[in-house]
C-alpha cells in the first residue's frame, strides 16, 4: 500500500515519465530513499520501470534499488542496462547480492559483466559463487572488520576510523595469528573499554558461528536464537571466511516461510519468478497427477459399490459430507506440524505429547461432527439408520484424517524427505480415498437396514 | 533438533535431575547459554523443566531462558515460581517480554507481581501495556539512548561509557530541545567523527519511524525494507517513546507468516497455546460449520439430479476427480495470492498482470486436465460422451476455481477483511459446490447422448 507521501511521489514520477523530461526526473530521484524508489517501481509498467531506473544517475542508489526489489523486476530492470553500467551498479552492491543476479544470467553475460567490473569486486562474487546454493558461504560478505587479539581498543579505534569498507560494522572479530576466530568484541564495548587494553581482554570467546556449507535456513535460526546483528562463518579450518548480517536474515526467514506455504499448497516459490503460464503449470503438475492417481482410486472403489449406490441413491448425497470434513482436519493437523517442524516449535525428538493431543482433537472434532450429521440426517426424513451410517462414517474418518495428518509429515521428516513438499498430496489424497472406501464399506455392510 | 554438544548436555541434565543433585546442576546452568537452556526444556517434562528452571540463579539468566522459550512454556515455567522470584526474574527482562507475560496474567496476579517488581521496571511495563495488543508501542523498549542536538561527539562518547541501561545501543538518537526527534548517529558515524562536532552536523535526519499505534506487521516490513538495525517510534508529538529493535522484529515476521499459514488451513496460532484438546477443536469448529454448510449445498445439488445418478451410476464415479481438481487449482492460485498480498509482494493497487497470469494458468491446467481425462474415459470402456461431458466439466471446474482463488483474496482485502481467514474457507467451498453443480448440469443435459 502506498501513503500520501509516496502516492504523491507516484503521480509526479508517471508525469514525468510521460513528459520523458529526464532532467527533472532524474533530480526527483536523486532525493527519493532507493528502498522508496523500489517500492514505486511496482507501481509502473515495466517499460517505465526500465526508462526510470536508466535515469539513477549514482550507481549505489542504483545497486539498492535493485537490492529491493523482487528477482523478477531485476531481470527487467537490468535488461534495460548495457553490460557497463550493469557491471557498474553491480559493484555497488554487497557480493552476496550480485553474486545471486550473476549466478541467474547466461554463463556470456556473467563473464562479460565480470570482467568489466572492478578486479576486487568480481573477484569476491566469484568467491561467492564457489559456494553452493542456499549455504552460508552463499549469502555472507567479506566485508567484516578483523583484527588481531593484541590489538588495543585506542588502535581499534583509529583502524576502524581508516576502514571505509566496512559498512555494517556491528561487531569486531578477534582473529589469532592463523586468522583463527578466537573472540568478538562489540563496538559498544570498544567506546567504553579503556584505550590500553588489549582486544584479547575485552573480547568474548564464547563464539557463535556456522561453516561456509551450513544451510542459509539453519544459520538464520542460529542468528534468531542468540538475537544477534550478525554471524561469523568460518571454513574447515576455523578461519573467518565472511559474516551473515540479519537483513540477510530477514530475508532468508520471509523466504522460507513462502516456500513452505506455497509447497504444502502444491507449488513452488519458483512460481513467482516465472512469466510464462505454461512453465507455471508445469510447475504445479506433478500435483495435479497425484490427485488424479488419488481420483482414480476413489472412483474405483464407487464403481466396485455400484449396486449400493443404486439401490439407495441418497448415499451419494453424502460422499461431499465424507470427502470435505476429513479433508479439513487432516489439512488442519497437517499445517500446524509442518509449520511447527520449520520454526523448531516443534522439535521431531519429542513429539509424544503434540501427537497425542492432535488425536485427541479429531476424536473430538469427529465426534462432534458425526453426531451433529447423524442426527440431522435421522432428523430430515432420511432414515435413522442412514444418519448412524454417515454420522459414524463422518467420525471415522475425521479421527483417521487428524491421526494420518499428524504423524505422516513426522514419518517424512524421519526419512529427511522436506514434509511441507511430500505430505500434502498424500495426506489430501489419501484422506479422501480412506473417506469413500470406509464410508461406502460400512453402507454396503448395513445395507439391510437401509433399503 | 540437538548436535553433539547439546545432546550431551541434556544427557548430563537429565542425570543430575534424576539424583537431585541441586548443586552440580546449578553450577552446570550457570556454563550454558541460556538460549541452549531454552532450547534443551523442550527435552525436559514439564516437571523436570520447572525443576531445573528453579536452580537458574542468576535472575538476569532466568530471564532470557523466559524470553526464548515457547509462551506455553513460559507459563508453565513461572508455575513453578513464587512471586517474588516471578518479580525478581520480569524485571530483568526487556519490558516489552514482561509486558507480554503480566499481559497474560489474572489481573490480582499481575498486580502482585508489578507490586514486588522495582519501581522504574514496573513503571515501564505497565507503560507498555497501555498501548494495544499487536502495535509498535506494546513491543518497544523505553531503553534507546538519546542526546540533545548541540551536544559534541565526544561529549556523546562520553555519555555512551556511562549508560549502563542501553544495552543493544546502535544509533545514538538526536532530539531538540522539546525531545521532538530530529536525527540519527550511527554508533560507527560517532566513532570516525572528530571530537568537537555537535551531532546535529553529523545526524541523518531523513528519519524513518512509527507511531506507537502502527501495527507491528508494518513496523517490522519497514525496518526489513529500510535495513535497519532499530525503528525509533514517536508519539502524536512527534516526540520518542522508544524503539523498536531487530530482534523483535524478527520475531514478529516469524509469527506474522506463522499465523497466515494457520488460518489458510482454519485455525489459528493460537492453538499452539492451547493444552486442553476441547478448546482446540472449538478454534477450528467454525471452519468445520462453514464446510457443512456447503456440503449440504452439493449434497442438495445431487439430490436435485437423482434421476440423472439413478441412470447412469458412473456419473458418480467422476464425482470425486471434479471436485478435487478443481481444489488443488483453487487452492493453489490463493495461496500464491494471499501469500503475496501479505509479503508485499504482490500489491492490491498493482494486480492486472498477476490475475491475469493466474487466468492463464487455470485455462491451461483446465486444458490439459480436462482433455487427459476425457480421452482415458473414452479409451476405458465408458462412452465417448461421457468422456467429453467429464473432461469438459473439469475443465470448467478447474478454469473456474483458479479465477476464484485470485479473485476472491482481492476482493477481501479490499473489504479491509483479512484474506487469509476469510478466503481459504470461501474458496474451497465455493469450488467444491460449483464443481458438482456444473458438472450434474452438464450431464444432465447431455443425458441422451449418456444411456
């Protein structure tokens, strides 16, 4: 949503656009926060987008427009660049974050965009790009400020007053000889520490860090865990290879959580970086072919009930009863464990009380249901053994959807298969399967009472 | 889950818990971390945790084992807790986490509680707790570290070695003489700067804020989008009240996409606070109702079309592969929606493209679906008619939802009604009732061509 202010700002900057009066538009921009300028973007069609971020005449507000905004208006924004200015903005951002635009282009454009960027910028993105995807070593930046344990908090003080590079000093990481971490000191702690004292003196040695290899998901918990403004990553010697800062953080936890949504809807976050319609339904596919896998199995067991059906036709007008209700509740049971897993709510160790008491709610919600239906149907005209058969039905099958919803995305995650991606569909599928084949079994078993 | 380090340590505890051994198991929590205390109570029964979190000496410790640990934890963990000890622990912690505790507390409790805890501590938590639940003024801390406009670099300095309070100090704030909020220093600016400069010449004074009524959810999407390290947040005067820092803002985008994720399924977050299974069920029974109702739709649809069922039975095989399909579909393109809308991704003012990308990929999953199964009834025995009448009302089905699922959120959004609660249960039941109804017209209609 857009304020006044910004709304305000939107309007000018469109009639500028139309007016192509570049100067004017270019000054305007010169005064707007580039996380601002990156929100009005959304705002534009993608031609104007590109013809506006042409006109950033400083390549660091540049490079933190296209920090801000999503993958897909980067790929945009960036087509409208020729390979220098491309290579010029690109310097300007931190290596984490254009290492992952270069890590998206062809293997020509990267080399061509490499070489013209400056010999120490391109080296560290290439230093990144080393690593594999959604590690540490990916998302970290070079930029920490180290210093020897014997170093004075007075040297500290001048050494870190000469370093322009290091923007997003939080911390000073205490290094031995070998470069080894062996403590941190805050800057906090520095300003108050006596000038004379050594970094070893003052400096925790407690360390928190994580390995180049560790996941992004993994070290952003561990940056959560201990509230900290940034990690220490280290190689398989214990040597400082870069730092994680938490608006990496940030970042790293909304976008998890996005994937686990989209994952247990049957999609992907890939999704939203994709323009064609065609590759989105690939995408979602493979869903589409368990259901029907599902779908066929459920038709089956109603094409083997076939002389039940006919003979009482109103067993039909239950099956939506049957197939919706414990659809609901395994989804319920299912999303609280999935989600719980990820957030290390719940812990995989120690599940005993959590499953017991999600079994506990089916019964109950089963229970509730099934006498609810039961009684209705009786009370409508149906028969009363009609009402017993669905209600019981009703029952059964919402306690086995919440049992089955609880334990199969634990069961997953036992055999280290991503339980967001594998127990939706079968949960769904095999919720409704369970629901028909019970239902019409139990019809068929009291037919007598019933026709 | 536990590496190496820990899972030793929770063997050790869990044998100093079984001898008693106060002694050695104080002195052990006094070595550990308290966020890995946290973590190990979850290892812990509930007894064995109260136990343990007794023998916390250090109230300063205790309290940040509290702020870690999950809310039902918390609770159960002051159980174990006189009020003096209850006192003596909240008023170490920050007075946004103890708010969030004596929030939770019967009023004589919490009363009691304010009463033993120190003047100023108390003072500051019950200020917090005049503001309302979920906004920027019930999580900021009172302790940010202002300075008058004029005063110098190291003056600020100076005053910085002095306050013992601030403890997570980033910015140094700057403010007039009537504490209007006029600038920022960064602790780095203040350390390169040159002695006698007033902060004034060397503040940022394009501040971003809030207000102590902001919504928590925009205050932590502002600091993810501005990359800040703390918000400050100001009253109606414009003048501080306090400051919110990354820590907690991490926190509230955890629990913020934690909620969205269990409405969509029809509960709520809440659940995970709940012990008593009853009350589970009570929180998820109204999505239950609103799926009976529309089962009870379909259901009359079906009876409508006895005819039809009684006739040609195998209509009803198909039953569960439309109203499945067209589900997934559904469910799919809301949960792309209702995600986007929530992490900004996707804006409500911008929307064109996305819903007609979201069109375009119904139409195309609708195509393939529909054709895939109208040719395999054709091939397997059934009529020809049938397969078309099938395919062509999955179709349908599928095209249907997929505009539904985009529409639907939208449209709730700008009803100012929250689409995550209110589009999930909507939706599916919508499809589900506009499946069968299509899909038993359809047959009935082309009944001639079927028997």
């Amino acid at each position: 949503m857009l304020d006044q202010r910004l709304r305000l700002l939107l309007e000018t900057i469109r009639r500028l656009i139309r007016r192509e009066a570049k100067g004017n538009l270019s000054n305007l921009l010169r005064k707007i926060h580039p996380a601002d300028i990156a929100h009005l973007i959304k705002y534009l069609s993608s031609a104007e987008g590109k013809w506006m971020f042409n006109l950033i005449e400083n390549p660091h507000s540049a490079a933190t427009v296209l920090r801000e905004v999503e993958q897909e208006t980067q790929i945009s924004l960036l087509e409208g660049l020729d390979e220098v200015r491309t290579s010029q903005v690109l310097q300007e951002m931190p290596a984490d974050d254009a290492a992952d635009i270069i890590g998206g282009m062809t293997e020509e454009k990267a080399d061509k965009v490499l070489q013209l960027m400056q010999r120490k910028e391109s080296k560290e993105v290439e230093d990144l790009l080393s690593y594999e995807e959604d590690t540490a070593g990916r998302i970290m930046t070079p930029h920490y400020f180290a210093l020897h344990e014997d170093v004075t908090a007075r040297e500290a003080i001048t050494k870190l007053q000469e370093a322009a590079e290091a923007e997003m000093v939080f911390y000073i990481y205490v290094v031995d000889n070998r470069q080894h971490l062996v403590g941190i000191v805050s800057l906090r702690k520095l300003i108050i520490t006596y000038a004379a004292t050594p970094l070893k003196n003052i400096m925790v040695s407690d360390i928190i860090s994580v390995h180049t290899y560790t996941a992004q998901e993994d070290a952003a918990k561990r940056v959560a865990k201990y509230n900290l403004l940034a990690i220490p990553v280290v190689d398989e010697q214990n040597k400082m290879a870069g730092i994680i800062t938490v608006d990496d953080v940030i970042d790293v936890i909304r976008e998890e959580a996005t994937e686990d949504i989209y994952k247990m809807a049957g999609t992907s976050g890939e999704e939203l970086l994709e323009k064609s319609a065609w590759k989105i339904a690939g995408i979602r596919m493979p869903w589409l072919f368990i259901t029907l896998l599902g779908t066929f199995i459920s038709g089956s067991i109603l094409k083997y009930h076939s002389a039940t059906l006919k003979d009482v036709i109103s067993v039909v007008f239950f099956l939506p009863l049957v197939m919706a209700l414990g659809g609901n509740v395994g989804n319920q049971s299912q999303t609280i464990i999935v989600r719980g897993l990820a957030t290390g709510r719940i812990d995989p160790l120690a599940v005993g009380k959590i499953i017991f008491r999600q079994i506990k709610v089916g019964l109950i919600m089963g229970l509730l249901a099934g006498v609810l239906v039961g009684f209705g149907i009786s009370f409508f005209s149906f028969s009363k053994a009609m009402g017993f058969a669905v209600g019981f039905s009703i029952f059964i099958s919402i306690a086995i959807s919440a049992i089955v919803g609880t334990v199969t995305p634990l069961l997953f995650r036992k055999m280290n298969i991503d339980p967001a991606v594998a127990a939706g569909p079968f949960i769904t599928n095999f919720n409704d399967v369970f629901g028909i084949l019970f239902y019409l079994g139990f019809v068929t078993a009291m037919m007598k009472y019933l026709v």
